[in-house]
C-alpha cells in the first residue's frame, strides 16, 4: 500500500477556493445539472492527480459531452462480438494504456486514451459488441454509474466492476509503420510513415 498526496482544485481564478473570493463550486450543483459520472469524470481528467489545477466549467461541460458520446454509440453498434480489423490494434493500445495509467494513478491520460478510442469509433461508423463492453469496462472505474447501466442493459450478469478486465496482446500494441519528420534547414517540411522494423 502506498500514500499518494493529491493536487488542490482551486477556482477558476487560479485562486485557493473559499466562500469570502466567491470561487466555490458546489459539488451538489454539478451533480444535479451535469451527473455524479461527468463530475467524477471530471475530477479525474482535471490534471495530473498530485498537481493544483484550477476548475473550468467548460472542461466540466467537454467531459459531459464525452460520455454523452459514449452513451450514443450504442446507434452504431453491431452485433459482431470480438474486434473489428481496423480497430483491433487501437482497442489492444487502449487497454494496454489504460490499464498501466490507472495502475500509476495517472487517471488523465488514460481517460484521455479512452477519448482518442472513441473519437476513433465515430470515424469508422461503427463499434462491435466486444469493442463497445471493452470500452465501458476500461471507462468503469471513472465512470460507474452509466457503464453499470449499459452492461446490465445488453444482459450481461452481475456487475461490471467485478467483471473480468480485459486483456491485451503485446504483439497488437505494437505499430506496423512509424512517422519520421522530414526537416530541411532545421523546419518540417513533410511527414513519411516508414516500417516499424526498416534497417537504418
């Protein structure tokens, strides 16, 4: 067991909260306009976890959203249940990324990483059954109140936060092609994606 000292969350000023400078949030007021989950989301994506950031109700407003993304998915979702070919190497990078961010308390990233995966299922149109119960597993211990209801709502038995986490492949996370900037006089003037394992 380890102790882990938090960051402060201060006004939107960039001041310490208190009642006299008028900055307080009051976490009831988010709670009933936004959601317990978007405010817990929220919180999470806020900025590293041992560091003082400040509020912003339109980072509270972007992580509302995000879930509300998350929650529409279900109009593209198939009924294939493993990963589709062109998602399967992003999906087995999330998990991988996810699960090592949450391991370091690192929640902004991974909440991050799950927001790159999700922007990456709108682009493609769909998401399968295996990818979708993926997704909200990893998105559980930040969002738990929506991911429950989602896994309980496409029968799935028990709950999802004692449910199997997922596993990733070594070999999927690993990328085929790498991006080499190409500079001349010291400026980038293009971008060449090369093998991962091309000889030098």
């Amino acid at each position: 067991m380890r102790r882990t000292s938090h960051g402060m969350i201060l006004g939107e000023n960039n001041e310490k909260m208190s009642k006299s400078r008028g900055n307080v949030v009051n976490p009831d007021d988010v709670v009933n306009e936004f959601g317990a989950d978007a405010f817990r989301t929220y919180e999470m994506f806020i900025g590293a976890f041992d560091q003082s950031t400040p509020w912003s109700q339109k980072g509270l407003k972007g992580c509302y959203k995000f879930l509300e993304r998350v929650w529409n998915l279900q109009d593209m979702l198939t009924d294939e249940e493993g990963y589709s070919p062109e998602l399967e190497k992003a999906v087995h990078k999330a998990i991988k990324k996810t699960s090592e961010d949450y391991e370091k308390m690192k929640f902004n990233t991974a909440i991050a990483t799950l927001m790159s995966l999700v922007n990456d299922f709108y682009k493609k149109g769909s998401i399968t059954k295996g990818e979708f119960f993926t997704l909200i597993t990893l998105l559980n211990p930040v969002a738990p109140h929506m991911t429950e209801e989602l896994w309980e709502k496409y029968g799935n038995e028990g709950l999802l936060s004692i449910s199997a986490w997922p596993a990733y492949d070594e070999a999927k996370t690993i990328d085929d092609e790498i991006e080499i900037a190409i500079q001349i006089n010291g400026k980038v003037r293009d971008k060449v994606m090369i093998a991962a394992g091309l000889d030098r």
